[in-house]
C-alpha cells in the first residue's frame, strides 16, 4: 500500500503515514481501513467541526487500476449533521488521479487561519492560498485552480458556498458533478478552512501480478451483462421500477415503500423524456 499523506493545518506540518500491514490485510482499504485508523481519534466528545476533529480522504487497493468500478475513494470524519460516523463515496478521476500521485489517501488535521488549498504532484504537497476562491461554487473553482497552476488536466475535490457556510449536509464536488453528498463532509472541509484539494500524478500504481488476467477476465464479463447495459444507459435510476414493485422506493423519507402514481423519476421515463 502507498502512504497516506498527512496534514496538520494549524502547523502546516505536511508528512507521511504508513498504514501497519496487518491493518491493511484485516481492513482491506476504502470506509472499513478509514474507520480503523480513525478509531481511536472519534472520541464521544469530539466536536464534528472543530479543529481536532480529523477528516480522511482514502482510496482502496483497486482505485485507479482499469478494472470495473474502480474510480471511487471514500470521505470519512465525525458527521456534523448526526454527530456518528460519516462517510461519503465519490467516483470519477479524482481518486485514481491521488495513486498516481504516489498516496492512497489524505489525512487532515487542524484548521488553517485563512482559507487554503492542497496541491499535490508526484509524491510532494504544498499549502496555497485560497483567499481568491473563497466564494466560488466547485466547478468555478476547478478552472481557477487548473489556471492558476497551468495544469489543465489536473483533478480538483471541491467545496462550495454551502461548506464554506458549514451547513451541516453539505457536500464535496469533483469532475463534471461527482459528489461525496452524504453525511455533511464539505461542512467538515469548511471548518478546516480547506477550500480544495488538487492532485496531479504520473507515477504508476503498484499491482499484483496475479491482479491482471482477473481483471481482464472481469472486464469482459461484465461487457457482456445486461445489467451493464442498463446502467449505461439510464443510470441508477434504471433499477427505479424494480424497487418500486419490491415496496422499496424510499418515498416521503421512507413514509411509504412504493409509488401510488406513474413512477416519473425512473430511468426509462427520464431517458424517453429528458435525457439528452
């Protein structure tokens, strides 16, 4: 496993951690390493927004590898909006873009004085300054920073107003919409004053040679599955109709389990409808 990348911001004391090799055989990587090493730091009277409170960003073993579903990483801290555990999964290039800049994941501590942002590139992180950016939504925030650092292929996870505001369910944003939505992470980043956090890698992830021909032989199996095909091409949503008749479609928070009108949030209608 790379090292997680750890971050005082109070000190701006930047540093590495090596996760014990018997953690990552038991724990594996993603929520279940996160709440592992998060253990012994979430005390009851921690404070969800105060600076000691920690906040993990953490890939798994597979993140970035060109197998199936291998796009994801995991926000984990103390949630401000139900004070237990929180964490958020986010796919896109955001998470494969931090392996191949030599971490696994970010460890964040402290809180800065002024607002800031992380910028990482191949094994080395620098604190900026985000005084300029205080304000903007994510996606304003990505193109500064790609302008700012000349780095048009860089990968951005972002906070907007809402976390800035600490508004306790608010979120972290990367790509064109890829979001850690649950649990209040942004609100967590917010009251870190850590506006961004900015990844550029070239190096190569580290593999197992016994991984290969397995993901190979995954790849092809899941071309060939129906289900692949309708994720495609309605998105999560294709699966709206099947909930519906198992009386599982969380309406009205889950007031009912089922739809007693034309189900117009499925996939299909959207895609007859809306989708362009």
């Amino acid at each position: 496993m790379q090292p997680i990348l750890t971050i005082n911001l109070t000190t701006g004391e930047i540093g590495q951690f090596s996760v014990p090799v018997e953690w990552v055989h038991d724990f594996l990587g993603g929520a279940s390493l996160a709440a592992r090493l998060l253990y012994d730091q979430l005390t009851p009277s921690l404070v969800p927004l105060s600076p000691g409170a920690p906040l993990l960003f953490l890939c798994g073993p597979l993140t970035g590898t060109a197998g199936p579903a291998v796009g994801r990483f995991v926000v984990c801290a103390r949630s401000p909006a139900t004070g237990l555990w929180g964490e958020s999964h986010c796919g896109g290039f955001w998470g494969p873009e931090l392996r191949l800049a030599g971490f696994d994941g970010i460890w964040i501590t402290g809180r800065a004085a002024q607002p800031v942002y992380l910028w990482i590139q191949d094994g080395r992180a620098e604190l900026r300054g985000a005084d300029h950016l205080w304000g903007m939504d994510p996606y304003l925030t990505q193109r500064a920073i790609k302008m700012e650092l000349d780095q048009n292929t860089l990968r951005v996870a972002s906070i907007g107003i809402a976390g800035e505001s600490l508004i306790p369910f608010s979120l972290i944003l990367c790509d064109h919409g890829r979001v850690a939505g649950r649990t209040g992470m942004g609100a967590v980043m917010g009251s870190k004053n850590l506006k961004a956090v900015a990844v550029k890698g070239n190096e190569k992830i580290p593999l197992p040679a016994e991984y290969l021909p397995l993901r190979s032989e995954a790849n092809r199996l899941l071309r060939g599955d129906s289900m692949t095909h309708v994720f495609h091409d309605l998105g999560t949503a294709g699966a709206a109709e099947y909930f519906d008749f198992l009386n599982e479609m969380p309406k009205r928070y889950f007031q009912h389990g089922y739809s007693t009108e034309d189900l117009k949030i499925s996939g299909a209608h959207v895609a007859e409808t809306i989708l362009a």
